[in-house]
C-alpha cells in the first residue's frame, strides 16, 4: 500500500507582498550606501580644509608675535611709529594676497538623486 504525503507552506500566498517588501528594503539600502560615500568625501574635503586654515593661522600667530616683538624693543619716536605703520599696512597687503590665492572657488554641491522608495504595507510572516 503506497503512502502519499502531501506538504502544504502556508504563506506563500502572499509572495507578491513579499517581493515588494524586499525591494523596498533593498532600494533603501542602496540610497543609504550612496549617501553614505558621499558624506564620508565631505568628510575627507573638510578636514582637508581644516589643516589648511590651521596652517594659515599658525602664520598669523608667528607674524604677530614677531610684530609684538617689534613693538617691545622699538622707541617711542614718530619716526618708529611711523615705520611700524608702514611695516603693518605691508603685512596686512600680504595676508589679503595670501587668503585669496589659498581660498578655492567653491564648487557648487549637487544633491544625490532622490529615490521613491514605494509605500509597501507591513507584511505579518509567521514564525518559523
């Protein structure tokens, strides 16, 4: 006498559902990836950035301390004042010429394309 099993998986009847719900998660995963490169660029960019205004305000410290320096040991004539005007109008000629050669035009940001990800309705799987 033959036995004949027949084996039922309840659920799949909503396979479409599923499907759906799995391109909704898959579509957001990919817009979290893309964001993700680009904020860790922006991130790279920015502390390029830093170091470099770091740089140039180091500059600034030394040649203040040096012009301080200047100022201490001079005498309190006119003709010192003078000279110290002159030196300060040069100094600060030099800094406006060094801040705009070293202060790139900012390139425009582009935002990344926007994804629909599709309103799928929550699907209830039922446990292993």
């Amino acid at each position: 006498m033959p036995i004949t099993i027949n084996v039922y998986l309840h659920g799949l009847e909503d396979m479409a559902t599923l499907k759906k719900a799995l391109t909704r998660i898959e579509t957001a995963l990919a817009v979290v990836r893309t964001t993700e490169g680009m904020q860790m660029a922006t991130m790279a960019d920015l502390v390029a950035k830093v170091a470099k205004e770091n740089e140039l305000d180091n500059a600034m410290i030394v040649l203040l301390k040096g012009l301080q320096a200047t100022v201490e040991g001079m005498p309190a004539t006119q003709a010192a004042i003078d000279s110290l005007a002159a030196s300060l109008d040069a100094n600060i000629a030099n800094m406006v010429t060094a801040v705009g050669q070293n202060t790139p035009t900012p390139t425009p940001v582009t935002p990344p394309d926007v994804v629909a990800i599709p309103d799928v309705p929550p699907v209830d799987v039922p446990p292993a």
